[in-house]
C-alpha cells in the first residue's frame, strides 16, 4: 500500500471516525462520501464510541502477509455500538472459550502489521475485551 | 427471459487442471480454444466475440489487456476482452456471453475461462493474489485471508444450525472422490475424514484440505443461437437461465454469516422465471472453494433445508448415488481451482452429463442441471441452469 493510500484511509483507521448523513442520521464505517441509504451528498465526520460487542470470529494460523509475526491471532467481525460491524484483530485473549457472541469489546489503537514494501508501518485498531 | 431466449451450449474444451508448468497463459488457453473448434470443425473465423474470464492474470504474471493477448496467439480477430470478477470470472463472463447472444446481434461467441497460477511459487504472492477478493482496506489489511472469513462462515454456522467438523471434511472426501472417476480432475486421490482433520490449520476450524489449491488450466464453450444451433446439433443443451446476484464485498457488511444471499438472489430469480422449483434440479455444480462454501451454497440455492446442509452431506444425500448429487466433477477441490477456468469447467460437467457423456460419474434422468459460480467470500454469485 502506497502513502496516499494510508494518508487517505488513516482517520478511519486511526481514530474510528465515520460518517453520519445530516439528511437520514445513516451512519458509515468508515469515511464514505455519500449516504447510499437516501443518496444525499451532506454527511458529517462521526466519532464512534469504540464501543462494540463480538459476532464471530476465528484463530487465525495461516496469516497474510505482513501478519506472519502474529500468528495465532485472534481476527473476527464485531458490532459497534452504534449499529456498524467491521472487520478486526481482537488481542489480549487470555482464554479462547471467553470469545462467545456478544462479549463486550473496547477498540484500542495497536500496530496493526508489519508494514509493506514501501516500509510504512500500519497502525490501526483492534478490539480487546473488556471483562473476562 | 422469453422462450426463444434460450442459448446453446454447442462444443466445449477443457485442459487437464493442474501444474501446467510447460505451457504459457496463451497455450493453456489455446489448447482449450481448440478443442472446442476442431471438436465440431467450427472455423475460428465464424467465432464473434471472445469472453475471456479471468481473475488474476495481472497479479499472477504481470499480464493485462488479456482478451488481446488471447485472441492474438489463437489467431482469432474477433472482438476478445477480459471480464474480471473474482472467483466468478468465467462465469461473469459466460452470462455476458449469453446476454450478447439473446440480443440477437450474435449467433456464435466463445467464452473462455482461463487462469496460470502456480508461477506464484511463494505461497505469499499467491495469498496476495486470492485475497485481491476480498475488501483489502477494511478485510485484508486489517488481518483478514480468506481462509479466515470462510473459517468465520464456518463457525457461524456450526453455532447456528449444529454442523459439525466431521460433516464439513465430508464435503472434502466426497468430492475428491467424484474427482477420482473424472479423468481431467487434477487430485484423483480419495482421502478420509481423518486426513482432512489432521491436515495444517489455517484458520480454526478450517484446515489445508478444506481449501483448494493451486492450479493451471483453461476451459471453453462455443455458444450458439437456438437456430444456429440445430445445424451443429439436432439435440442441443442449452442454457435456460443464468442470473447474477449481489451482496456486498466485504462479509461483515452482510446481514448473514450462514447464506450467500446474493447466490439466494439468483437461484430465485432463475427459478421463478423458468416456472420451476429447486426440486426439478437433478445435480448441480458448486463453488466449493473452501469445503464450508458447498454447504452454505446448496442451502442458498434451495436444493436443501437451510441449516440441513452438513447433514446431507453426510447422509450422502448430496454424492453421485444421493437425492441430490453435488459437484459431481470433483468440484473446485478436486478437479481443482484455476479461478477463472472454474466457472466455465462446471459448465462443461453439465453439458457431459446431460449429453450422458460422464462416464463412472452419469447421474440417471436429469431434468435440469445447475451451476453455481461466486467471486470473494459470496460477493458476486452467478446461477445457471441447463438442460436439453
Ligand atoms: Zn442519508
């Protein structure tokens, strides 16, 4: 991945922020510039909460490349409180059997992998659980 | 679609599948091209268009403007470009095809599905190349293979509908062995439950058998007008319907873990139109790109009870002897994966099958047969269906 690429990406990436639509309240993870629900062009940045509770997941043994160094990790799709699912690591698992539906997660800032060709190291989100 | 709709499947031509180390991206695709032609001594010049489906000729060898490249060493100048949807490739491309025939401005057009990809002899470069599927700022990049998402379907479905490990590896031993009578499938190998669930873990529960590997091969189909056809032959199979549905690119933007509503989508739409049910499919070919994904696809196709899949599986409901028989090719797993052949090959097991050309695999009194190609994780989902 180039440097625009990461430079054009990392708000969402970084700091959860979204986009909701001024018209239909819509909410969008992540930054889109258009609401896709009412078609209008006025969205706002949105911050989500971080806030978010766990649909599925796996173990992960194999890994892509630039997450070798991780492997076992734990990747799976969480819900955010407000309503919009993503795609994430979720880290400081202590026991595989707390990873049930619905435990409550908090997104954390991490080093997501090891970088790329061009050397840029991605920093991102992840999910930790809250209580175990 | 009108009755006069209806588009024939007149030649086809398949490499065998697998490491085609001698041959470049234009032979494999040649020595499928030409046997479609010479088997009914179709001249290259009546041939109007090319359709060549293919996923990652880019990624794998550095190769675009495909459709071009093609044509040029088949000595064809026809009309030839590349369609490009993933998994689902050639069969994108196959409904082009058709859709260009049914338009009435072609009578005879070729479609080729064609991949070369294990060149990328790094297991890295060919990872990169497969999750090119998926969404790679918001699945890849944040740790996603698509291993890992089918593995997500996996468990999801286990959780929901009580699907066991056991039933998913029955996906695995059953096709590998229909691959095992078809004499183009590149593993002809049986293999046991056991051996699936002792293979290297991916990504939990899913394991290296559960996936398809590798793989290097071109098919092709020469597809005619209803009249046009009858003077190649007086019993055509043609294809009666072929629909393409859509759900979003990334799994977690969808509403279900446990269905490809986009694959729901089509078969419906393809039912509906042709005044028939799922119960009047007598076999169908699937994208079982990982051994979970046959399941979930024959849920979402209607040919079994949502959540009954493992189970039919593993009541052999769904082998050559079974109520409804399953890739019985072998399948992605074992006739094996070249993406973008993959979505033309099943086309070609239907077309055997119903001229009763499918040797220890023929399966009795087929009505209508169907094909089910998909692009990433359920993304892009086309649905045929033939018959005489
Ligand atoms: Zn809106």
């Amino acid at each position: 991945m180039g440097v625009a690429r990461s430079w054009r990406t990392q708000k969402s990436r970084y700091r959860l922020t979204g986009s909701k639509c001024t018209k239909c309240g819509a909410l969008y993870f992540p930054i889109n510039i258009v609401c896709i629900k009412c078609t209008s062009l006025d969205l706002e940045e949105f911050q989500f909460s971080g806030k978010a509770k766990l649909i599925e997941w796996t173990r992960v043994d194999e890994a892509a490349k630039g997450f070798e160094h991780l492997v076992p990790y734990y990747f799976g799709i969480v819900e955010l409180e407000e309503g919009v699912r993503i795609s994430t690591q979720i880290v400081d698992v202590v026991d595989e059997n707390i990873l049930q539906p619905g435990l409550q997660l908090q997104m954390t800032f991490r080093k997501l992998g090891e970088g790329t060709e061009e050397g840029i190291i991605n920093y991102g989100l992840k999910a930790e659980p809250v209580d175990w | 679609m009108g009755k006069n709709e209806k588009v024939a499947v007149i030649s086809t031509g398949m490499t065998e599948f697998g490491d085609l180390y001698e041959y470049e991206i234009t032979g494999i695709a040649n020595l499928a091209i030409y046997e479609a032609l010479n088997n009914l001594h179709i001249k290259k010049e009546e041939i109007e268009s090319l359709y060549v489906g293919n996923m990652g000729s880019h990624l794998f060898e550095g190769q675009e403007n495909l459709g071009n490249l093609i044509a040029t060493y088949a000595g064809l100048t026809c009309p030839a470009f590349k369609i490009q949807a993933a998994g689902a490739s050639g069969a994108v491309a196959l409904r082009n095809a058709v859709k260009g025939i049914q338009s009435g401005s072609k009578e005879l057009v070729m479609v080729l599905g064609v991949e070369k990809m294990t060149e990328a002899t790094k297991q890295h470069e060919a990872q990169l190349a497969l999750a090119s599927g998926l969404d790679t700022n918001w699945e890849t990049r944040m740790g996603a293979t698509l291993a890992s998402l089918f593995a997500i379907m996996a468990r999801a479905h286990m959780r929901e509908y009580g699907t066991t490990r056991e039933q998913i590896a029955n996906v695995v031993v059953k096709n590998h062995y229909n691959a095992s009578l078809n004499p183009k499938a590149q593993y002809k190998n049986r293999v046991r439950v056991e051996s699936v669930l002792r293979s290297k873990l991916l990504s939990d529960p899913l394991r290296l058998f559960d996936a398809c590997a590798l793989s290097d091969g071109a098919a092709s189909v020469v597809l005619a007008s209803e009249e046009v056809a009858y003077s190649y032959d007086s019993d055509p199979v043609f294809i009666y319907q072929i629909k393409q549905g859509f759900a979003p690119i990334a799994l977690h933007q969808r509403e279900s873990l446990t269905e490809f509503s986009g694959t729901k989508f089509a078969a419906e739409k393809a039912y509906r139109d042709m005044g028939i049910t799922a119960a009047d499919i007598s076999l169908a070919e699937v994208h079982d790109i990982f051994s979970i994904a046959e399941i979930i696809a024959i849920e979402s196709l209607g040919l079994v009870e949502k959540g009954k899949g493992g189970f039919a599986t593993e009541n052999g409901d769904t082998a050559l002897d079974g109520s409804i028989p399953i890739n019985t090719s072998g399948g992605l797993k074992g006739r094996g994966a070249p993406l973008g052949a993959t979505g033309v090959a099943q086309i070609i097991e239907l077309f055997d099958q119903i001229k009763g050309n499918a040797g220890d695999r023929q399966i009795k009194d087929i009505k209508y047969a169907l094909a089910h190609s998909m692009g990433g994780t359920g993304g892009t989902s086309v649905v045929s269906i033939l018959g005489r």
